[in-house]
C-alpha cells in the first residue's frame, strides 16, 4: 500500500469553502510531484475531496493575524493535507 497526498490551501476555515492554491503528491511511483501546475485544483473545496475518497488528517491551527498586518504578505492560512492509501 502507498500513500497519495493532497494539499488545499481554502479560503477560509471551512471546508466547504474554496480551494485557492493546492499541491498533490503520488508516493505510488505512478505520477511525479506537482505544486498546483494546473489553471484548476483538482477539487473545488474540502469537501469535494472528502466526496472523493480522500482522508483528511491535518488541519492548519487557527491563529488570529497580529493587529496591523492585513496589509503584509505571508502564508496562506487555511491548509488541509488529505490522504488516500492506493
């Protein structure tokens, strides 16, 4: 058994909300790593994925953004990593 894994960044914390960035990983040896190189993620939300037969097994901790920095550039917050064993 190997392990695909996927990651979606979403707008917010839900899961229903929509995918704005995402990268997919095959440990199965069928595909190579891709980092989103495609115009649509492979999913519209979280849910979508769970829809599908993905797992999900990690969510990002929500921590609030410290006053003044709305206006910065940073990380995106909302990541989910999914799973499927092949």
């Amino acid at each position: 058994m190997r392990q695909q894994v996927l990651v979606l960044y979403l707008g917010t914390s839900a899961l229903d909300s929509e995918v704005v960035g995402w990268a997919c990983y095959d440990g199965t040896g069928r595909t190579h790593p891709t980092t989103g190189d495609s115009d649509e993620p492979p999913y519209k939300t979280g849910v979508a994925a769970l829809e599908d037969g993905w797992r999900l097994f990690q969510a990002a901790q929500l921590i609030p953004a410290p006053p003044g920095s709305e206006y910065e550039t940073s990380f995106l917050k909302h990541e989910f990593f999914f799973e499927k064993l092949i």
